[in-house]
C-alpha cells in the first residue's frame, strides 16, 4: 500500500475529495518548487503532481511546455530533483506522484527510475505517453516496488478499454476531461459528468479529473462524481513569472489554489 | 566520413522481411509511446489501411494517381559521365526528383489521402522540414479537395522558402513552429498537438517511417514502389540486381522505401547515410545511428540523440531534410541486424557532391540527397566498371538554389 492508496481511502472514509495541484520541478529552480510544494500542503492539499521537465512533450499545451523548456534552460535533471525532493519530503506529509515522460523512465533504465524516484519520496508516477499495451513489464516492476502506476483514460477510449485501463492502475485512475492537450479551458465538455459517472460505478479505483480544470466551478460541477481534480496549466501559469518575484508567485498560485480548495468543501 | 564495415552478423533472410509484428514491432524497435488520446485513431488507421492494402480498388486508384499525376514509374538512369570520372562501379540514378512536386514524398501522401477519404476525415496535418513532405501533403491535399495545416519549424521556413510558397499557391497554411529548435523535431511536436485536439476529425499525414505504428509500417509500404520499380529497372537495364544501394536517411522514409523490396537480397549491399553536420562532436551532427542510443521520441522506440536524462538533444544538419534527432525503427532494426550500413556525411561532403553532380550530370540535387551522392561516388571508386550502383535521387534542388547562395555569401 502506497501513501496514495492510504490517502484515498482516507479521503474515502471521511468523505471528501482531493485536489492535486501540478508544479512543474525546477520552473524557475528547485528551491521555489521546494517552496511551493510546501504552501500546497499549508493550504489543505492532499497530494501534489511534479512534472518532470521533457523536451518534446506531446500532451501538453503552451503553459506547462514553456515551464519546461524554462527549467531545462536552467539544467535541471533528474539526479538534482530527486535529491531535492528528498529534502522537502521530510517536512512534507502529503504524497507526491511524478509526472514523467517514457523516453526520460526508459533512459534512466525503468527499475532504477522507481527506485530512485521512491527514494525521494515519490509514492508513484503518471507516464502520459506509456499506452496500456507497452506497459506491462513497467507495471510489473512498479508493483514488485509498491509504487503505483497511474494509467490515464481520455473522451477518445473506448468504453471497454477504459475498464481494462482502470484495472492495470494503481493509486488512482487520470481521468482526462478533453480530447487535447493541457490548458485552461473556460468550458468543460458536455457528457463529462456522465462518463466519468459510468466509469465510477464500474471500478473501485480512485478517479481524478485532469486537464482543462482552474475554476471554482469546475471543481464545484465534477467533484460529485469523482475523487480528486488536477490542476495543472492555471497554477503553473501563477507561477511563471517566479523570476520576477518568488512571493508574488506564490500569493497567486496561493490564491487560487484557496479558491478552489473552498469550491470543493462547498 | 565515417568508415562503412561490411555486414558482420546477418539476421536470416526470412525473418527480415516480415515486420513489424501486430504490435508495431520491429524487433525491439518501434512500437506506440503517444498519449491515449491518439489511439483510438491509430488504432482505425491501422484497421483502414489493413483493409485497404487487401483492396484492389484502392491499389487500382492509388497506381493510376502515381502513374498519370505523378508520373510514375520513375526513370533508373545511367549517369555515364559520372560513371566514367569515377572509373569505379556503373552508377544509376533512381530518378525520384523528377516525379511531380520533385520528391519521393508524393508517393506516400497519396496513399495517406487517399486513406483520409476512407476514414471520412476532413482535415488533413502534416509536419516538414526541407518542404518537399509539405508540398506534396498539399498537392494530395489540394487534388483531393482536403483543407491542409502544415507544420514547419520556423529556421526551415527560412532556409526552405520556394516551398513554402508552392504550399501557400496550393491553399495550404503553413504554420511556422517558433518552439525548440525551431526545426524538423518541433514540427512535429506541434502537429502531434494539434492531432490531440483534432484527431476525430483530421488525419495526421506523417512524411516519414517515423511515428507511431501504424505509420512507420505503412509510410515504407507506400514508399516501396521506389525499390520494386528500381528492381525491376536494374533487370532489365542490366540483367542482374544491383551490387550496392544508397541512399539518405533523416526519418527514412526514401531509404525504407528503396531498400525494403531488397533486404532478402543478400547479395545487394545497401548503404543509409546520415546527416554529419560540421563533425562528430554532440550537436554538430544529426546521426542517430551513427551516434546515438535506443530511446522514445515521437511515438516511437528507435536510435535517437538524446542526453543522459533522456531529453532529445539539439542536432545540426545544413539540409532541412535530415536535421531530425531520430530515424525511423525498421532502420534500426536493419542496423542491429547488420542487414544495412550505416554511415554519415558531412555537410561541406554534402556541398562538393551538389556541384559534382550538377556539372557532371546537369542535375541539380536537393542537399538531403547529396548526403547519398557524396558517399556513392565514394564507395563507387572502391567497385570495378563491371559493378552497379544506384543512388536513390530522391529529391530536386531548386528549392536550395537560395540557401546554398547563402551557405556559400553569393548573392541570389
């Protein structure tokens, strides 16, 4: 059992729901991502997503692209965000899942990618361009190392592939909420609610809602039917001028996150 | 230059032919690594072109556009003088510069649009970097009455621009990619991203054996008339196959098609020459076979320059064409097999073979294609006047008559 697995049942227990801000590692230095991870937790999140910079990274959207190349621009690596992580994970109880690329997990060899990211604390990894069908062997090492494997399902998956995705899982199932890339969007597509509510009935894993989502009434529309919501591109754009002024970052992100975190008890 | 070694260990014959597997599989080579949101299309291409491959009607249509709008087939000539200056092996040239739009590529986005209409898409995308891919996704796209995006990094807009023109004159809107390099790579990092959002309605026309599967499978078919054509020319131009083939790899896609009707032929030897840049240091080239490891980029596991942590690295070739940090998996496959010969070839090699060829010949040559001529006159010399050699021409130069104005501070 992971720390992600004991949060949601958790949450499950107590009836509530979690949000899950995305920050991308090292945008613009670690220090700052070490910083903000620990507002989140201040502020009443339950878990937190750290990106891990890509170069070419196909799902996602302007906002988060750009934080990225700022923080590759700046050298980070992988060694230098798992050894700060490990740092700020002694002060920090709520569990922290990685979102991370293939092409980076198959550099670092898989094995020694779980390895070390569990070391720094990680409880578990989002792999956005590991299909189901070529991730039988990374699943396999991921449970003989506790660690889950969150597989995600999108508006494009087919009904009875959405249940065979929901079974390979672990920790929760990402459910995407459009077909496209990350970003904000004003508007949430129709029929949402109701799919995820189809696939809600038909697993006992964990659902959390991502892409798109960075309004109170996002959170206040899909909360019901699911059991935590993302927040990627909306925080990631507060923080992008970190830069200029760290605290002013940090009081916009702060600001948002708070607004969303009172949608969700509402 | 790097040196060529013979072929080593050499994976039998039989097996060689028959991938990839239903997985995508070459080998261990290439395979799905794309977001979920891509697979249900994937998954309806790979169905729709199974269907299609097993349709006369479709090979019926898809023959006669390559041989009355393309003008296919296209000639095996007997560069003679050439030959004769080298005193080595007899040199033949696969003419694929003089099919319309100037390249090997129409070949391919026929198919592809073709493919497009069974799938009853509407929109088409395309990524590219020398153009040639560009302008023939918008004449397939322009023929067949599709809307048309293209993605172009905005250096190869620069150094590529009668191109970008043409596709413009055809109705396509070019989209000039400012991200990265700026290049090949971040081309089609905005197409993949655009299919994300568009993929229930637009199909994504790949230029290279490149991507995810189906693609790379289903490119090097389409592109395979350009070997069994050259097959059948070498028959009856010289009564035999060929002793050796060459051609240039960026993706791979005129490689794959030249050399996939001949890998059971162990007697031809087949050459792939990559792009050398300005030398072997990291960033100066754009070899991935020559130079780099197995890896994930664009969809695919294949050869790929990347970093220690897995982020693609910065790659330089002078040719739009060939400045990719990754290659298409068969030619990995082929590489470990030791079926083909991988070599590279640098820039300023690349310049002396344009002007060879256009002087000795009166061809001019795009600068992706000079890559395969450079090191052809090379291997040519080591033959015997009895031998035979083809290149694969795969494209035409005039697209680079600027750019090589500028590569050498003439005035255009």
């Amino acid at each position: 059992m992971t720390a992600i697995d004991d949060l949601f049942s958790r949450l499950k227990a107590s009836g509530k729901k979690a949000l899950m801000p995305f920050i991308t590692a090292g945008d613009p230095n670690l220090p700052f991502t070490a910083k903000v991870l620990s507002r989140l937790q201040e502020l009443g999140c339950s878990m937190a997503e750290v990106g891990i910079p890509y170069s070419d990274p196909i799902a996602d959207g302007p906002v988060i692209q750009a934080s990225y190349t700022r923080a590759l621009a700046n050298k980070v690596k992988l060694d230098h965000i798992f050894h700060q992580i490990a740092d700020t994970k002694r002060s920090l109880s709520m569990p922290l899942v990685s979102m991370v690329s293939y092409a980076i997990i198959h550099r670092h060899g898989p094995a020694r990618y779980i390895e070390a990211a569990k070391d720094a604390g990680f409880s578990g990894a989002i792999v956005p361009d590991l299909l189901v069908e070529e991730s039988a062997q990374f699943a396999k090492l991921c449970r003989e190392h506790d660690f889950n494997l969150v597989q995600l399902v999108t508006p494009t998956t087919p009904q009875d592939r959405a249940l065979k995705i929901a079974e390979q899982s672990s920790g929760f199932l990402y459910f995407v909420s459009v077909t496209g890339i990350t970003g904000e969007r004003t508007q949430l597509p129709d029929g949402l609610v109701d799919r995820v509510g189809w696939l809600r009935e038909r697993t006992k894993l964990p659902i959390c809602i991502g892409f798109g989502i960075s309004k109170p009434e996002h959170v206040r529309l899909l909360s019901p039917v699911c059991d935590g919501l993302i927040v990627g591109s909306a925080i990631v754009r507060c923080l992008e001028k970190a830069n200029e002024s760290e605290a002013n970052a940090i009081a916009s992100a702060s600001e948002l996150v708070s607004s969303l975190l009172a949608a969700l008890d509402s | 230059m790097s040196t060529v070694t013979p072929n080593a260990n050499a994976a039998s014959s039989e097996a060689i032919r028959q991938v990839p597997d239903a997985q995508g599989r070459f080998g261990q080579f290439g395979g799905r690594y794309v977001p979920e949101t891509l697979t249900r299309a994937l998954e309806e291409l790979t169905q729709e072109y199974a269907k299609a491959k097993q349709d006369p009607d479709f090979q019926a249509e898809l023959n006669e556009l390559l041989h009355r709008f393309v003008g296919r087939p296209s000639p095996l000539y007997h560069a003679a003088r050439l030959s004769k200056q080298l005193g080595g092996a007899q040199i033949w040239l696969k003419r694929e510069d003089l099919n319309h739009t100037g390249a090997h590529k129409i070949n391919n986005t026929l198919g592809q649009a073709l493919l497009t209409l069974r799938m009853k898409k509407t929109r088409v995308i395309a990524e590219t970097g020398a153009g040639q891919h560009g302008v023939a996704s918008a004449t397939a796209c322009a023929h067949f009455g599709l809307p048309c995006v293209v993605y172009m990094g905005a250096e190869d807009v620069r150094r590529q621009k009668p191109n970008v023109f043409s596709m413009r004159l055809m109705g396509a809107e070019v989209r000039p990619v400012e991200s990265g390099s700026r290049t090949l790579r971040d081309a089609v990092n905005e197409a993949m991203r655009d299919w994300m959002s568009s993929v229930e309605h637009t199909h994504y026309i790949i230029g290279s054996v490149i991507g995810p599967h189906p693609f790379p499978m289903m490119v090097r078919d389409f592109q395979s008339v350009i070997g069994r054509e050259c097959r059948e020319q070498c028959l009856s131009s010289f009564g035999k196959l060929p002793d050796t083939i060459v051609a240039c790899v960026g993706g791979g896609s005129n490689a794959a098609g030249m050399f996939y009707p001949f890998v059971e032929d162990r007697s031809v030897r087949m050459v792939g020459v990559e792009a050398g840049g300005r030398g072997a240091a990291p960033g100066d080239h754009a070899s991935p076979l020559t130079y780099g490891f197995p890896g994930v980029l664009h969809g695919s596991y294949s050869y790929v320059m990347q970093d220690e942590d897995g982020q693609t690295s910065d790659v330089h070739s002078m040719s739009a064409g060939l400045d990719y940090p990754g290659v298409g998996p068969e030619h990995s496959y082929w590489k470990d097999a030791s079926r083909v010969e991988y070599t590279s070839c640098r820039d300023d090699e690349a310049l002396g073979a344009f002007d060879f060829l256009a002087r000795n010949e009166g061809i001019l040559t795009a600068l992706e294609t000079c890559h395969a001529v450079a090191k052809a006159t090379e291997i040519a010399k080591t033959m015997s006047p009895d031998q035979h050699l083809v290149i694969c021409l795969s494209g035409r130069g005039d697209k680079d008559a600027a750019e090589l104005a500028r590569l050498r501070g003439q005035e255009w």
